[in-house]
C-alpha cells in the first residue's frame, strides 16, 4: 500500500498546525481537544519548520517542571523532519517510523506538506492489506 491511499483513508479535517510562537500551554490544550498525538510548527500551514509531540511536552515537563508550559513551540519542537511522499510504500513507512522511534510523518510534495499519517495509520493500512492478501489465498486455496 502506498502513502497517497492512506491519506485517502483518513476520515479527519487535515493537518493541524500551529504558528511559531505558540507557548506549550496553548499546544497542550489543542492536542488536548482534538485528542491528537502531534502539530506541525508551520507559518504558513504548509512548509513545515518542526514538529511537537504529547511527549515533547511531557518530556520537557518532566525535565524542568510547569514553568515551561509558558515556552515557544520552537524551545521543544523537532526541528529534524523525517518526512515522506505520497508514492512511497507503507512498509518503508512504518521501518523509518520504528527506527527513528517517532510516531508521526509529514507527507510532502517538494517543499509543500500535503499531509501527516501516525504510525497507528500505517499499522492500521497493513493490517488491512494483510487481511485481503489472507482473504485471496484462502480462496485460491478453496477453489473460490
């Protein structure tokens, strides 16, 4: 399977991104309300100039306490993107995922994002693909 038919399997409203600036508070209580995992730190909703997890936060609050929560987006976010295309396969995917030990990618086209898939929606692809492989051999195998 490959990342363009993920991204076509999503049932969500896009990427969400926030502006550089942004304190760890104001991040917290998105990630929050749309029970999310990550933002994408973009001026502009497209070029993307880092990336901020639930655990960036954590990390960093268990490191120098609540008084962080006041800092920019840009004093914790990741600044070395792995990204990926929509042409490339989903097992590439979920290997650069497990190897880098990070559970979300920006999907890009050029310099442009197009979209950002978690590891849970690469896991969920393959499973899926592995389901219908099942289903095809045990009807080659029935004679169906």
């Amino acid at each position: 399977m490959l990342v363009h038919q993920i991204l076509k399997s999503k049932a969500d409203d896009g990427v969400v991104t926030v502006a550089p600036g942004w304190s760890l508070a104001a991040v917290a209580e998105v990630l929050s309300a749309r029970r999310i995992g990550a933002v994408i730190v973009s001026p502009d909703g497209k070029a993307v100039h880092g990336i901020l997890s639930e655990r960036d936060i954590v990390r960093e609050l268990g490191r120098r306490g609540a008084g962080c929560l006041s800092d920019p987006v840009e004093a914790v976010m990741t600044r070395a993107i792995v990204s990926c295309r929509r042409e490339d396969d989903a097992v590439d995917v979920m290997e650069k995922m497990s190897a880098g030990r990070f559970r979300h990618m920006p999907v890009m086209e050029g310099e442009e994002m197009v979209g950002l898939i978690s590891i849970g929606d690469v896991v969920k692809a393959r499973l899926s693909e592995l389901s219908m492989e099942r289903e095809a051999l045990a009807g080659m195998i029935m004679g169906n």
